[in-house]
C-alpha cells in the first residue's frame, strides 16, 4: 500500500510538472533596475501571475508560511521567519495535486546582501561600496511572496527564468523518485556568440529605458562604469551577457574605443 501511494505521488509530480514548466511567461515577467547605480536589470515574476497560473490549473492548490519560535525551531503560529546569527531566512510550503514541496529564501536587499539586525557595508570586487539597511518587517514579507514563486518553479512554474533561458523547454522533466523534486535536464544550450555588430545592436533594457548595447561604448559619460557595466553583464548567463562579452573583448584589442570626451557623444 505504502509503495502504491508512493508511486502515485511520484505520477502526480510528474503530471503537474509536464502542465507547469511549458508555460512560457514572458509577457507576464517585470523587470527592475538593481545595483547600488541601478545598473542592472532583474528579470521576475510577479507572485500574484505565478500563483494565479497554478490556481488556472490547479485550484485545490494551498500554500502556507512556515513559522518559527525566536530561537529558529518551527512553531506553529510562530514568527513568518527563521532568525539566525548569519541572517534571517523564510519558509514556505506549497501543495498541488496532493504532492507537497517546501522552499525558503534568505530575506536580503535589492542588491541581494542579507539583511542583518544592524546595517552594514559591503565591499564588491571593483572597490565600490555599498550600504546594507537592517532588516525590517516589509522585507520579510517581500522575501516571503519570492519564496512563494521560488517554491512554484520546484513544481516547473517558470523554472526556465531560473536557468536564465529565453523560453520554457519540452525536454522531458525528470522527478526524483524519493522526493518528488523537480530537476532541469542537464544539456543547458549556451547563447549564441553573436559578432560585434550584432552585439552593438543588441537592445537592453535598464528600468524604463532600451538603448542598443553598443551605446555602453559609444556614449559612455565616464569609460571606468561602461567598462564595469560590460563587466557585470558578462558574469551573466544568456545573450546579453554572450554580447558584452564579445564587446569587451573589442575593447580589450583595440577594435572599439570608449570615447576620447568627458561628455557623452549626442
């Protein structure tokens, strides 16, 4: 009997997996400037489309926030986070189908850091420093809603955005037996290496405004941040960061030029 419940489980996860993870959301993502300059663009879902897509699918669905007592051990109608010396951490739980998954998430910044109970600095790899506030309560509950979606994506929800792929995969899902998880296949395509002008042309998007990647080059008002912006975008996964790469290997051999000018060029 035990073993037949577990094979139905097991047959449930990969139904709800197959539905979930081919759903192509781009339409639906937001996007936000992050960085100390706002330099760069996160690219997220938005809690409410992504519990929405499952509840379409889905509607017997629940999720729950997993509570704590003030030394970290889970409590019910505790506190809606785990507080540790290192950091504070959310849980959730989210069950479709009969088939259950937990996921938590570190509450942090915009910039990703953790928040502590006291601010603090950071220091990144080009020297520029950052100031990290304390934590607080709209934090927590900001980092409870990404959990949420976090946890959607271990049933397939959009787990492409995760692997930074442009659109969902019709590989076949795989699902571990014993617990039911989720995994993506391993044979991850890497971008395309574009040429330099296909690199110059392509279009990205900081906040509300899209200019072509060459303009990174063409009208940096100080080349020291278009050489760090480049540099950013190439610790990256995907086209933008396969474009800033070829762009900075132009730079570095002499075939493109920051400008001569303090001044942005018109």
């Amino acid at each position: 009997m035990a073993m037949e419940k577990k094979e139905e489980s097991v047959s449930k996860a990969m139904e709800v997996a197959k539905s979930l993870r081919t759903i192509n959301l781009n339409d639906k993502l937001d996007t936000k400037p992050v960085g100390k300059n706002q330099n760069r663009v996160l690219r997220y879902l938005p809690w409410s489309v992504a519990w929405d897509e499952v509840l379409k699918r889905y509607p017997e669905s629940t999720y729950a926030v997993i509570t704590f007592d003030e030394n970290g051990h889970r409590m019910e109608n505790g506190l809606p986070y785990q507080r540790m010396s290192i950091g504070y951490l959310v849980w959730t739980s989210v069950t479709v189908e009969g088939v259950t998954h937990e996921m938590w998430l570190p509450v942090m910044d915009g910039s990703n850091n953790p928040l502590m109970d006291e601010p603090y600095t950071v220091t990144n790899k080009y020297g520029n420093e950052t100031d990290v506030p304390p934590v607080t309560i709209t934090a927590v509950n900001r980092s409870i809603m990404r959990c949420l979606v976090k946890n959607l994506a271990m049933f397939g929800l959009g787990l492409y955005i995760y692997s930074n792929d442009d659109a969902p995969s019709d590989d076949d899902t795989s699902v571990d037996a014993e617990t039911g998880e989720v995994t993506e296949p391993h044979d991850h395509k890497e971008a395309k290496v574009p040429t330099l002008d296909e690199a110059y042309a392509r279009k990205l998007k900081v906040g509300k405004n899209t200019f072509p990647m060459g303009d990174l080059v063409d009208k940096a008002t100080d080349a020291s941040k278009g050489q760090a912006f480049l540099e950013k975008l190439a610790d990256g996964d995907g086209e933008d960061a396969a474009a800033a790469k070829v762009i900075l290997e132009a730079l570095a051999n002499g075939a493109v030029h920051f400008p001569q000018s303090a001044k942005a060029q018109a």
